[in-house]
C-alpha cells in the first residue's frame, strides 16, 4: 500500500464533499479589513513557519527549502516586518498570545540567538506573557550548548523529529541525523528544564513490520520523554518517496490490516508504560499536550512566515509559499497573504467538533461557551447529528448527558480520517500553492 490520499476508500470521499474550501487573491484593502473583522476572540496562538532545512527528505509534505544563508537573512527581516505589520493592523484590538509555535522546515538550524530577536519582536507588538514558546527541532542541532542557549532566548517547549532508532528507516527517510545523534540530543535535553519536550516517531515505513515498530516505541520509552507523537508515513504526489514507491526502488507501504495493528500496539505498548493517550496519535506523562492542532482548527490563530496558515476564526489564510515572494511583498510594505476565504460559523463549529473528537472527548458546556449556543441544537440544525448518530451505531463513540468520548474502536477510524483529511485539505493546499505563488483562486480537495 502506499498512504497517498486516495488510500483510505470511503473517507476520502467524505472528506472531499465535507471539506470543500476556496481561497481567493483579494486586494490588500480587503485582506486587511478580513483579518480585522475576524477575530473570535482576545487569546491568540502565533505559528511561525521557518522553511528552510539543511538537507530534504524526499517524503515531507511541508513548505520547506534547502538552507541558502541570503535567503535566510531576507527571510529573518521580512519576518520582523511581518510581525510589525500585523502590531499596526491590530493593536486596538488588544490580543494576548498565550503560545507560539515555531514549525518548519527545521527551526533548530537557526541560531539560537535570532530566536531572542524573534521573541522580542513579537513582545513589541503583542502581549506576550506567560505564553509557551516552542520550536521544532532535528537532533543533529541539539548540542548541550545549543539547547541552553535556545532556552535563554526563552524558548520553554521542543519537539524533536526522532523519527525511529533504525538505522535502516532513518537512511529511506533520507534524514541527515544519525541515530547517535537522537541519542545524544535526548540525553542532552534531559534535565534542561524544559516545561515540555515530545519526540516525534514514524510508523508504517517501507519494510517495517509491527514488531519493529513495537520495539522502536520501546526504545524511546527508555528515554522517558514527557511526550510521544507517532506519525504514519504519508506519501504525497508532489514529492519524490511517490515516485520511488511507484517505481518500486523504495517498497511500498505495510498493508491497511498491519496499519490498524501498528496502530493499537502503539497504543497498547505506551498505556502500559504510563503515557495517557490525548490526542488520536499523541501520548503524554504529564498534564499538558505540545501541539499546534487546537489553535489550527478552532482559532484565534496569527500565522507568520511563507507557507504559514492563520486561522483568527471568522477567516482563514495562506501566505505565498515562495520565499522570495514572501520577501517582495513585505518589503513593499504589503501582507504576504496569497489567498483569504471567510469561515462561518457553522464551518467553525464542526472544525471544533472534529478538534475535540481528535482529542477524545467533547464537553457540550465547552461548545456552549465557545459558540453561545446548545450543542444538541446545533448539530441539529447543520445536518452534523447525522454523522454523529452514524459513529454512534457504529461503536465509535459514545453519547453522555454531557459529553461525547471516542471509544477504542473509534480511535482507529479517527486516525484514518484524521490523515485523510491531512492529505485531503492542508497538503493540497500545500501542493496548489507551492505550484503557483500568487494563484486567483485555490479550491480544495
Ligand atoms: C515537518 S517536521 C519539522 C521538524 C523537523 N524538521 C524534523 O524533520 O524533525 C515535523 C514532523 O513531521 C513528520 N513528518 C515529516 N514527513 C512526514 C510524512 N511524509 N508523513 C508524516 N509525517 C511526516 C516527522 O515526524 C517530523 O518530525
Ligand atoms: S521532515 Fe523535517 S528535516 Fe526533513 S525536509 Fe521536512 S521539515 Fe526538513
């Protein structure tokens, strides 16, 4: 099998229909007077993308480019007067950022230090205490000296790409780190004090079978890292692991069958080692989640960097993924946003359905609170009752007087649809912008 979006039947085809979104070129004028007017709220989560590593994989999905030290420089400048031009557009509005995410590309290539410039960009322009600062980050960055230099700019969370303690897998990954280098970036983490760190593992690789999987889980479990995120490889057709699987000098995928299996092994084999499952492919020791979905899904969200999607509730954007057009346009005092598409709040309502179920459970109070009216008349009135009763017959969920949990059975089905709409929605997002920097307009699936 190979993961590309039409790898999961049914659910596909759901998602196609369920998910359908246009974005549209629109004038500066109205660009700014979309994210003025958008906001569903005063708590607002900031996500930098940095696009730039210093080798590429030839399966990630993402926005990024190989490291080009000029480009780099632009980019760090251009990101100031993004952030500043976002102050002017909207300082009476008095938001608070309670975190931010740097994610990429690979983030722990820059210096330390640039991170200190970022942070103090951000404070002159928003109000920024208490709130988290994370970076991604690859081990081969992560030296002792490195790390404590990261967490003196005030970087407080890391999520480190391990990925697996195979040598095997991490060559087909085409990574550049070696498994020492995980190692050796783990131990280095160990006690510097940071409020959270996750690793980042990968499952349904080319030849891995499930006692490998199991076995690579159980080796990062000898680390005890606060956190575990396990990602199955996805295949998308804009980057060159689909044409090495197609041509068969990469071996394709584990079947579905060993999917559902690897997946409730992980499950099984992390339960038992006292990680709590809090989201459908997240475990966790401790009682808060590194994770840059909730804001994503439900908003207020301010994104910053080429290829970066905001989300402040009442619209939704993409920046140019071109680099250097990014560049162009801040330094001709415009927004870099190549396309906007207003969200409902109907649309909002049922990303944060989906954002809850992803997490495991939904209380009906939270939805009251968050959107002013009852949970049952709302799903009601958009049609969404339907679906729920479904994944109720079906032994997905189960319904309370005041909330909905998915069930073990459903966790599995969740996590298709999950990836589904990953390679349905933000990836093809991702492949129509990065063929075209500023298209008119951009319909997904
Ligand atoms: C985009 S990377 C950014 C962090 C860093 N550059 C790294 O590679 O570790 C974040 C995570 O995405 C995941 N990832 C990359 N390519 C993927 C793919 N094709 N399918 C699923 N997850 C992928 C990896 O687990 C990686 O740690
Ligand atoms: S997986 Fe990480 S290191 Fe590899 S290309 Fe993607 S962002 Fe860069």
């Amino acid at each position: 099998m190979i993961l590309t979006k039409d790898a999961f039947g049914i659910k596909s085809l759901i998602f196609r229909k369920a998910f359908k979104a246009t974005f549209k070129r629109q004038s500066q004028e109205i660009i700014k007077n979309l994210l003025r007017e958008g906001f569903v709220g005063k708590e607002v989560g900031i996500y930098i993308h940095f696009p730039f590593c210093r080798g590429l994989c030839p399966a990630c999905p993402y926005v990024r480019y190989l490291w080009d030290d000029l480009l780099v420089k632009s980019y760090l400048r251009s990101l100031k007067l993004e952030i500043s031009a976002y102050r002017d557009l909207l300082q009476d509005l008095e938001l608070k950022i309670t975190e931010v995410h740097v994610g990429g590309g690979t983030p722990s290539c820059l210096d330390p230090k640039q991170y200190k410039e970022i942070i103090e960009a951000l404070g002159e322009s928003f109000s920024l205490e208490g709130a988290s600062i994370g970076i991604e980050a690859n081990p081969e960055d992560l030296t002792e000296e490195r790390i404590y230099a990261l967490m003196e700019a005030g970087v407080n969370e890391l999520s480190l790409g391990v990925q697996s303690f195979f040598r095997e897998n991490i060559r087909l990954l085409g990574r550049r780190h070696s498994v020492e280098d995980s190692i050796d970036a783990i131990e280095n983490l160990e006690g510097a004090g940071f409020r959270s760190v996750n690793i980042d593992m990968m499952y349904m690789l080319p030849g891995q079978t499930i006692e490998d999987w199991v076995e690579d889980l159980r080796i990062a479990l000898e680390f005890e890292p606060a956190q575990i995120t396990a990602y199955p490889l996805l295949v998308v057709s804009y980057r060159p692991m689909y044409k090495m699987m197609m041509e068969r000098r990469v071996q394709k995928q584990p079947s579905m069958r060993e999917f559902k299996k690897m997946y409730y092994e992980a499950i099984n084999t992390l339960e038992e080692a006292g990680y709590t499952q809090v989201r459908y492919y997240s475990f966790s020791k401790i009682p808060w989640e590194y994770s840059t979905v909730e804001k994503e899904m439900t908003g207020p969200l301010l994104a910053f960097g080429p290829g970066a999607m905001g989300f402040p509730g009442k619209c939704e954007y993409i920046n140019t993924c071109s680099v250097r057009g990014y560049v162009k346009s801040l330094s001709r005092g415009r927004l870099p946003v190549a396309g906007i598409r207003e969200v409902n709040k109907e649309e909002r309502g049922i990303r944060w359905i989906s954002e809850r179920l992803s997490a495991l459970e939904l209380k009906f109070e939270g939805f009251k609170n968050e959107f002013g009216e009852e949970f049952w008349d709302f799903v009601k009135r958009t049609g969404f009752s339907k679906s729920l009763f479904i994944q109720r017959l079906l032994g997905h969920i189960k319904i309370y007087s005041d909330r909905i949990e998915l069930t073990k059975k459903g966790l599995f089905s969740r996590n298709l649809g999950g990836w589904a709409f990953v390679l349905s929605v933000p990836c093809r997002i991702v492949e129509e912008y990065l063929r075209t920097p500023w298209p008119r307009e951009v319909t997904v699936p």
